[in-house]
C-alpha cells in the first residue's frame, strides 16, 4: 500500500455508477430519491430508467415506507439521500417498515461524516452509523474508496434483507484496485504489521495508512485494517489482530459513541482485552469549514491517529 495519497472518483460517484450497471443487469432494480438525484447521483440510474426511478420530492420518510411497499412486491429499491436525512429523518419509518419486517430495502446515504464540508452542520452524518447498526438485521457498510464501492454496492444488491452503504461527498483516494477481492462481513488488511493495528473505514483508511507511513520512519510497525463492514462486523479478523499487534487504534469520521469504536471495542473487551485508542468526533456536531479544516479541528487525522498510536502504545 504506497503512502501517496492518490484520488480516485468519490464514493458517490462510484455508487451512482454501479447503480446503473446492476439496473441493466436486474429489472427488478428501481430507484427512489429525495429531491436530491444529482447529488447523491442516482440521476445516473434515472436519466437511463425512467420509469423505474421515482422522485420522491423532500420526503424522506414517505420514500423508505415506498421503499418498503416495492420490496414487499419483489423488487429490489435503493433509496437514496444526504446521510444525515436518510438516517435521522425517517428513522421511525426503518425501524417499522423495513428492519421489522426484515424486508429488501437498499439505504445510501451521501455526504456522510463532515468531509460533506461547507454545507455546515445541518447536513453533516455523524450519528448515521450508529442509529443504522442500532436497527436489527441491517447490514452497515463505509467503503473507502470507488472500487470498494462498487464491490459492496453490487453485492448490497445481492443480499436479502436490508443494507444501510454510506457513501461520501469528496473525492477518495484510491485504496484498491479494480477487481480487489471485498466482500460484506469480511475487513481486508491493507498494511500488514506487528506492533499495533488501526482499524478505519471510509475515507479514515487513508488516513490510517498516512499514519503508517510516518510511524515506520520511527520503527514502529503498524497494521492497517479497512473495517468497510461495521455491521455485521468482522470478529476473527479483529481476535487476530488483537493477539498479534497487541494494541488496536480505531478510526472513525463519526461520533465515537455506536460507531466503528464501539464495535470494536465490544469484540476486543470480550475475545482479547488489549490497549485501545479510539479516533473519531468527541460529543459534539461540527462547524462548517472545508473537509481538511474540520478533520485538524476535530482531531481525525492522519496526525491524531499517530499521537493515539503512541498513547496505546506506552500502556502495552
């Protein structure tokens, strides 16, 4: 895994795009949207399907209950919307209409974390991650970059019963390549190491591997863990980790209360207590600023996962 950070398409983007491919492939396909089709790029599926792609207008929670009504006739509907919409404003909707009766409804949520930048705090996820993997028999998934979420895109589709994915507003530097081997429920080891493991998602995986980068010019050997699955969440993977590094940093761009921290944290205090770190947003929203503002001010970067790596490390 090379150290430069090298950007790819956005991860919105990348959804947006293999949206339409599965629309070719899979008539039962359709689409629903917000009133916010060319930002979330479901446009893509809609300027090629019209008459399986429906504009729901500003009504959130009147599109998952639709959502839910087509995935109780047979067909397979991705509902899209700004993260913080999806999850906060229709979350009475998901826990009745879909997760309860564990029905085939697809949730991408864009502009997730504050990466979403200058729309400011109204518009930011940072809560999204936990309220989805709070809802029984939800698949969670961050992917980190395109070709990862193509990958969990396509096989979100494949998958019976319902898949919160979030996706992001900027581009994402490139992790994989075309053809990686990703799968749901399995976190890939994009650096391997010995003295302590970081485990990230979405675009925090660069981040983590920055961090890399700069503790092996001081001899400390790091492992990198994409954790793209929050839910259902990767437990041997983490075990083993744990019992070789001996020390586990977690990475998150969302509050640090139900998150990927707290995953993790329940796995690792059950199977193999070891020091942890955890990186993420501490109790609070965010201001509006551009993505590399916001991460320095609320301690997410590549910087902050080296000062957590070093405090985990002294109590080993």
């Amino acid at each position: 895994m090379s150290c430069k950070r090298v950007y790819g398409m956005a991860t919105r983007d990348a959804y947006g795009k293999v949206l339409v491919e599965l629309g070719r492939e899979n008539p039962l396909i359709v689409a629903l949207d917000a009133d916010l089709s060319k930002s979330t790029k479901s446009v893509f599926f809609a300027k090629e399907f019209k008459d399986r792609f429906f504009n729901m207008g500003i009504a959130e929670a009147n599109m998952v209950s639709t959502a839910a009504g087509l995935a109780s006739c047979g067909k397979i509907p991705f509902a899209s919307s700004f993260a913080s919409f999806l999850m906060c404003k229709t979350f009475d909707q998901l826990r009745m209409s879909v997760a309860n009766p564990h029905l085939n409804v697809k949730l991408a949520g864009s502009h997730g974390g504050i990466s979403i930048g200058e729309d400011g705090a109204s518009q930011m996820s940072v809560e999204d991650i936990a309220l989805a993997c709070s809802l029984p028999g939800f698949v969670v998934l961050v992917p980190a970059d395109e070709f990862s979420t193509m990958a969990l895109v396509r096989q979100a589709a494949e998958h019976k019963g319902p898949v919160y994915i979030r996706t992001g507003r900027p581009k994402a530097p490139v992790i994989y390549q075309k053809g990686s081997d990703i799968k749901i429920g399995t976190a890939n080891i994009v650096r391997e190491g010995i003295d302590v493991t970081v485990i990230a998602n979405g675009l925090m995986v660069q981040e983590a591997v920055e961090a890399a980068c700069a503790c092996s010019e001081r001899g400390i050997d790091v492992r990198v863990i994409d954790m793209h699955t929050v839910k259902p969440i990767d437990v041997n993977s983490i075990i083993q980790s744990a019992q070789t590094t001996g020390a586990i940093v977690t990475a998150e761009e969302h509050l640090l209360s139900g998150g990927l921290g707290s995953a993790v944290a329940q796995v690792v205090s059950e199977n193999c207590p070891v020091p942890m770190g955890f990186v993420g947003l501490h109790d609070t929203y965010a201001e509006s600023g551009t993505p590399e503002e916001l991460f320095r001010k609320y301690g997410i970067t590549a910087g902050d996962i080296v000062r957590k790596i070093d405090a985990v490390l002294k109590r080993k």
